[in-house]
C-alpha cells in the first residue's frame, strides 16, 4: 500500500502547525490583544514609538486603538527595509539590518527626540521587536557610527556571545540600557515587547532601551580584553568605555533607579507563546504531543541527527508531534548556500535515512521571520523519502551538506519552506510528525 497520501496529508498538517506558531507571534494582534482605548485614560498625551522588524505591523495596530485626542503628533516606526509599509499617523522610516545604516542612525535621533519631549503625566508607547538593537544606533559621546559598526565587526568575528555583544553595545549608546527610559523621565513609559530571544530576557531584547541594566563600562572593556581584540578597538571608543569607567561618564540606569518607577512592560509575544500554540494545533490534529525542547540551541546538523537518534529509541505505535523551539547555529566550513533550518531538516533526513528511521514521518525546521539564512526559503520540510528524491536527481545529500549548500539539495528534491516575509520574528520553530506504518 503506498504511503504518498498519508505523506501529502502530514506535510499540509505540519505545515498548519507551523502557521499556528506564526499566529501567535502576529504582532498586529498581539498589540490589539494587549491594548485597550480605556488604559489610555489618566494620559494627557500619547507618544508613539515603534523600533524593530514587527514595528509597522505594532505601530498600525496601536495607533487604531490610541484614542485620537491623546496622539502627540505623529508616532515614528523604524524598521528594516523589507517590512516598511505605510501607517496612518505614522512616520515609518526604513533602516538597515544587521549592520547599521545612516538612515537608522537618523531614525533614531528623530525618536530620541519625540521622547525628550514628553512631559509628566504623558505616556511615551514603547512598541519594541526583534532587530531594533541594529536599527536605532545612537552612538554615545564622540564615537562615529563606523567605529560603532567596526567594534561590533570585531565581536561577532570574535564568536562573542549575543550577552557579550548587547553588553558593549549598552555602553556605547544613548538608547540602549534603559536609556530611553532616561530620555523619557518624568514622563510614563510603557513598552509592548515581542521577543525574538530566548528565554525573554528583557535587557537582551534590542539591548534592552526601557530596562535597567546590570552591566557596567567595566564589563564591556572586559569583553573586549578577553577576546584578545582591545588593542584593535576605534581609539574614540576605547576613551568612553575608559571614561565611563572611571566615573566621568553616568552609568547605564540600574534596577531600583527612580525612572523605572514609571515604567511597565508587557511582552505580548515569544517563542514559547509560538510552541504553546502549535502545541494546541496539533493536538486539535490528533496528534500525541511531546515537547522535545523550548530552549533548542547547538550545531543544526549535530540538533538534527540528535533528534534522530531520540526517535529511533521511542515506540512508535500512534500518531506523534515532537515540537521544538529555539535557535541553532551553523559553522561555516563550505561555500554554498543555505540557513541554520535549511541545514537541520537536511541533517535530520541523512541521519533517518542512516539510521533507519520507521513509520511514516515529516519534519519541518522553519523562521518566524521567514528567511532562513541569505535565501527566500524560511527552512525546510523533509519526509522518509527526501533522500531518494535527490539521489535519484544525481545529487549527493551527504556532499551538499558538507559544503553548507541545503538550499541546493532542498530545493532539487521539492522540500524548501517557502512562506515569504511574515512580519514577525521569534527565532525558529521545530516540529516532527511521525505515524505508524499500517
């Protein structure tokens, strides 16, 4: 009996768990979810502010809901190029990412702005997703954009960590740390935040503009000096941390400093609220449902054979969804193309394939964002056939993974995940189905 129908039907339900994820982390709803015209009420005016890659999408859905006697004006969204729509009553400005950019150097400087003008008794609306650290650059004191763009160079070449990173970046910049916060006082600030990092540390999220800051110009020099690179380090940039150390430049703001006692957040949206849904949809699917991780990190192709191995070991007598969240890694060792997702779905077919993986069974590795490295592909959705697609297409699988070329071998044998841009981003989502051979 062929499996080809029960194959087509778990790849549409894998697929539907997938956009369950997606929904959940809709930031449109998630700000409608989260706000009501009535929490604007002790308010004489609302400042808008709106950074990261969901900012238009927030800012649309907040600005629908501010009553329109309470808006200060315009509000301001910076986000990156892909994802500038037009907002009504909004200034949307495009700016680049990763790397920083003139236009969101000055986007930020027109928000920093906005909020030095709010006055008591007015609320300045934090709208914060993921990106919005690369977005809205503000460096501090005497330090050029450049020298900014050319330390972070130096730490990402460096394999510093993303807390190792958003530590200098605090000390460097005039928004980031709670700084906004800073710039807003003696006005109320209430942030709406998206998380696109895991476990939700709030100081990590776009560097944390509207949370205190434990770090200190000390760590950040620590930083630098512990990955051997100091002496490497812009000279401007060397003589503010130095500063900042020795007490000649005010420290990022620090739990229980007064600002914060005007201060609330909400985090309307993660990637363990993303898990949780696609844990309900397929339950709703039929499925048994386990949750193999909410915290999914490591090499992507090492994460998937493992993922593997943990199947072979389980019975398989009914139907079953192992769903993950989290975010991978990839090391670079070959030329060719792909992302973190795309290399973990092809990883995980090798392996089932190696290992003899029974029953019928999809797996699908997919970004919120829906780009997954340098391609159009969000990841990948392979099945127990994946293999034979490509050898029969006189590919290698095991070659192409070897040169990091996933989007070539997904796409010859039809299993790239292609979802476009979808306006959010909570790092990436795992789900594996696997149903018994009748």
């Amino acid at each position: 009996m062929s499996h080809l129908p029960d194959l087509a039907l778990m790849r549409q339900d894998a697929t539907r768990i997938f956009q369950a994820g997606i929904a959940a982390a809709d930031p449109y709803q998630a700000v409608k979810r989260h706000l009501a015209p009535e929490f604007f009420c002790g308010y004489s005016k609302v400042h808008l502010v709106a950074f990261g890659k969901a900012a238009c999408s927030m800012a649309k859905a907040a600005q629908e809901i501010i009553p329109a006697d309470k808006l200060a004006g315009q509000g301001i969204a910076v986000t990156n190029y892909e994802n500038v729509i037009n907002v009504d009553n909004v200034d949307v400005i495009g700016a680049a990412h990763p790397l920083p950019d003139i236009a969101g150097l000055n986007g930020a400087k027109i928000i920093a702005e906005r909020v030095r003008n709010a006055q008591e008794n007015e609320l300045v609306l934090v709208l914060v997703s993921g990106g919005g650290s690369a977005l809205i650059p503000y460096p501090a004191g005497e330090i050029a954009l450049q020298e900014k763009i050319s330390a972070t160079d130096l730490l990402l070449a460096s394999d510093a960590t993303i807390n190792q990173i958003n530590c200098v970046r605090k000390h460097l910049s005039q928004l980031k740390g709670g700084g906004l916060v800073r710039m807003a006082a003696p006005a109320h600030v209430h942030a709406l935040i998206l998380s696109d990092v895991l476990g939700d540390d709030l100081s990590v999220i776009a560097s944390g503009p509207t949370v205190a800051d434990n770090s200190t110009y000390a760590d950040a020099i620590e930083v630098f000096k512990a990955k051997g690179i100091w002496e490497q380090v812009p000279t401007n940039i060397r003589q503010h941390l130095e500063q900042g150390r020795l007490g000649n430049i005010a420290e990022t703001p620090k739990p229980g400093d007064d600002i914060f006692k005007s201060t609330g957040y909400v985090l309307v949206g993660s990637n363990a609220i993303s898990v949780n849904a696609m844990l309900e949809a397929a339950q709703n699917l039929g499925y048994e449902v386990e949750l193999y991780s909410d915290h999914l990190c490591g090499e992507a192709r090492t994460v998937g054979a493992t993922l593997v191995d943990q199947c072979i070991k389980r019975p398989q007598n009914k139907p079953i969804a192992l769903l993950a969240g989290g975010e991978t890694t990839v090391t670079l060792k070959g030329k060719g193309r792909g992302g973190r997702n795309q290399e973990m779905a092809l990883a995980f077919a090798i392996a089932a394939k190696q290992q003899g993986l029974t029953g019928n069974w999809v797996f699908l590795s997919g970004g919120t964002d829906g780009l997954d490295g340098p391609t159009d592909a969000a990841g990948g959705i392979v099945d127990q056939d994946t293999i034979k697609r490509m050898i029969q297409a006189g590919i290698s699988p095991i070659e192409l993974l070897e040169n990091n070329d996933s989007y070539t071998a997904l796409k010859t044998s039809g299993d790239l995940l292609i979802t476009g841009a979808t306006g959010t981003n909570v790092a990436d989502l795992q789900i594996l189905l696997i149903r018994p051979e009748l």
